[in-house]
C-alpha cells in the first residue's frame, strides 16, 4: 500500500470546487472539505495494517488482538460521527440557496438640501395678518432641516422604503416674518438605486413682527373699533375728528391714546343747537402669530359736551332783534388803528360757525389761522355797520368781527342772539381764518 503524505498531497479542501456557488455555498462546501481531510488523515495515521488481517495466531495472541480491533473500530466510529454531526450542523446539506440582501444607496445630506432647494412652495397668505406691511414676501428659505430614519413599508418580496425630512420654510418683507412647518417624503427606487421625493406636505403657519404696527392704520378704522367695543359710545362719536395722537408702539406692541371732537348740529321750535362733542381713548396694541396687530379698547373716557343755542333768523320782511337796522347801513369808518388799540363796536353775538360765510362778507381769508383762533375765539360779533379801518398799514371793510371773552361761566354762550356794545383792544393772537383781528372784550352791554 502506497503511503499518503498529507503535507505533500493537495488537501480535499483546497481541491473543492466553488465553481458556479454563491459566497455562502463556497464557504460551506470548503468546510465539508477539511472535515472529509480530517477523516481521511486520521485512517492514514493508523498505518499500513489498518482495515488488514493478520494470520491466525494462537489463541491467547488472538484475543489480544481482538481486543484492539474493537477500540479502532469504535475510534472510528466516533470520528465518522463528529464528521456527520459538523456537516449536519454546518448546513453542507442543504441546498436551498442563501437570498442576498439588497444593498441601498443612504440618503444624505447634500441630496435632501437639494431635494428642499428644489421644490415648488406657494408664499403665504398675508392679509390674515392685521396692520402688517402686505409687500410681496420673499422666500422660501428652509432651516432646521432633520432627516429621519427609513421605514420598510409592505412583505420583503414586494417592499417599498420610504424616509421623510422635515425643515421650517421662512418668508418675510418689511414687517412680519412667516414660518411653516414643513415635511419632504423621499421614496427609494431600486431601478434606479437612488431616494426619489415626493410632494411637500405643508403645516399651519406662524408670523412674528419685523416692525411695529402703523398707527396711522389702526385709526384709519377707529370707527370700527369704538363700535365693537361699545356700540354706543361708538354711534354718539363715529366720524369725530381726531384733534390729537400720542402713541408709543414698538416691535412689542403698545398704546395709543387719541383726542376726538364731534359737533352735532340740531334744530327745533326755531332754535339751532351745536353740541359739541369731546372724549379721549386709549387703544391698546398686542401681537398675535395667527392674526397680527390685535387692537382693543383699554379706555373710553368719558363723553364731555358742550351746547350752544342759536336763533335761527326769521323770514326776510320779518322783524328780528338780530337784524341789521336797514336805517342805518352806511360803513363806519374807524381810520388808521394798530393792534393793542381799543376799539368800541355794535352789533349781534352770534356763535362760530359757518366760516366760509363770515370770510365772504369781509372778502378776507386767512388759511394760516384756525376758525376760532384755537378756541380763543368764543363769539361773532355781526356789525350793525360795516367797518372801514386801515389796520397796521392795510385796508379792511369788515361786516364780522372775532370776540374773544374770558371770566365768562359759559364762554359768552347766554349772550348769542343779544345786540350788544363791546369794547377792548384789538389783537392780532384772537386772528381767525375770517377776521384779521379779533376784539379782547373787556366790557360788553347787551340789551
């Protein structure tokens, strides 16, 4: 018999074929090898007299050899069965082949910032947002981007592996910044072996202030916000002129407080009445990120007025204690005066009003001045004759002239409709939009 040397024969092993076998397959079928090696190296190791028979030898050396035959034979039953144990266990014998596992392409960063500069995304509404700047808004701009982990959606044999990103998109102008949430699916294609995204799913939107609100706006609607705070107070002052503002809004918000004055004018039983019509509110401004400038009421003082009666003139042919005396019409001329002299004139009080009418019958107009010099102005005082005087160095034919009262519990109110003398200084600071002057009285006696 030809002796084996293992060292110098190719080994089972390395002679296996792996030809036409997955990975997996070539590994097993080498391991099924060295353990096929292993065996036969062991028989080898046994030498030249295993698996023959010696002659027969008398009867006390035969049962010595006996003896042996049988601890080989179990030897080796036991190393033919650690080898079928190892080629059971290693799976040798199954033939079933391994699936391999697909290998996908991991979504990055830089694909999923080029996904988001990518995508088509409408800029908010705007004009749900209360007294903010509605200048076009600039944007989209995505922030806080965070990409998820992929989800296996369906059995193996028919998967689909999807994976989300989330970002905030920014849009802003001038004065208000908007903010919305924002989720970009991505879905991973195998023919292409590549995250494809799908469509933007958009979330509800939050503004904050760039800029304060505009004060000129909110009292632009003042009408409104009276009316729904009190829908009384509201009616007694809408459409009152506002005659002075103090606001102190900021990025924060802030308040608003707002003079108004109103003149209602009635008649009845011959008698025309004037009320005049002050108070003072104080709006308060707050944000809100879902609807803008939220403006409220925080004070609507209280409603002051004042009442100023007037004889309304009779029918022309009428008798009038008001009236002009037709006897006497000729003008009367006063000649050269300067402010600070004193003066003494007759006519009707009347009230102010009508000041287009008191500018036409002097043929003078004055748009520097108000109509009541500021309401140092309280009377008219209609000239029973017109008045010729050269004032500071220029001519006026008067038929009106400014009366300014003081000490008076009413302003001179109870006087209106009464012929009167009044005496006192021309001034230049009683000036009105239809006077050039006005008269300090001093003294006046009515009839």
């Amino acid at each position: 018999m030809t002796e084996l040397d293992p060292r110098n024969s190719a080994s089972p092993a390395d002679s296996a074929p792996d030809e036409g076998l997955s990975p997996r397959a070539a590994a097993e079928a080498k391991k099924a090898a060295a353990a096929k090696a292993a065996a036969a190296a062991f028989i080898q190791s046994a030498g030249d007299d295993y698996g023959n028979v010696e002659a027969a030898q008398p009867r006390d050396v035969k049962k010595g050899q006996r003896t042996a035959v049988i601890v080989g034979l179990i030897i080796c039953v036991l190393v033919a069965a650690g080898v079928l144990t190892y080629l059971f266990t290693s799976g040798f014998f199954n033939e079933q082949p391994v699936a391999e596992e697909t290998q996908r392409v991991p979504l990055s960063d830089a694909r999923v910032i080029a996904a988001f500069d990518e995508v088509a995304m409408d800029s908010p509404d705007i004009s749900q947002y209360a007294y903010v700047s509605q200048d076009a808004l600039i944007g989209p701009k995505f922030s806080d981007i965070v990409l998820n982990e992929p989800t296996n959606l369906g059995a193996p044999a028919n998967q689909i592996v999807t994976c989300e990103a989330t970002a905030t998109a920014t849009f802003k102008n001038k004065g208000v910044e908007i903010n919305v949430p924002v989720t970009l699916p991505f879905e991973y294609s195998d023919a292409g072996e590549t995250w494809v995204p799908g469509d933007l799913v958009v979330g509800e939107a939050t503004a904050v202030p760039l800029a304060s609100a505009s004060a000129n706006d909110i009292l632009a609607n003042l009408n409104d916000i009276l009316a729904t705070n009190d829908p009384t107070y509201g009616e007694a002052m809408v459409d009152a002129a506002i005659v002075k503002t103090a606001s102190d809004l900021t990025i924060d918000g802030g308040p608003i407080t707002v003079d108004l004055s109103k003149t209602v004018e009635s008649e009845a039983d011959g008698v025309k009445t004037s009320e005049l019509r002050t108070s003072t509110v104080t709006l308060n401004v707050a944000w809100s990120n879902t609807e803008g400038w939220l403006v409220t009421v925080a004070d609507a003082g209280q409603i002051d007025t004042q009442t100023n009666q007037i004889p309304v003139a009779p029918a022309e042919g009428a008798d009038s204690p008001a009236s002009v005396d037709p006897a006497n019409t000729d003008p009367e001329n006063i000649g050269n005066v300067k402010f600070g002299d004193s003066v003494s004139l007759s006519g009707t009080l009347q009230a102010v009003e009508d000041a287009a009418g008191l500018s036409s019958g002097n043929n003078y107009t004055n748009n520097g001045t108000t109509d009541n010099a500021n309401g140092s102005v309280q009377l008219v005082l209609k000239l029973t004759r017109p008045l010729d005087m050269n004032l500071n160095g220029t001519q006026y034919r008067l038929t009106t002239i400014a009366v300014a009262t003081s000490g008076l519990d009413d302003n001179g109110k109870s006087l209106i409709g009464r012929k009167a003398d009044v005496k006192g200084p021309l001034e230049e600071s009683f000036a009105t939009s239809w006077s050039p002057a006005g008269v300090k009285a001093l003294e006046i006696h009515v009839e």
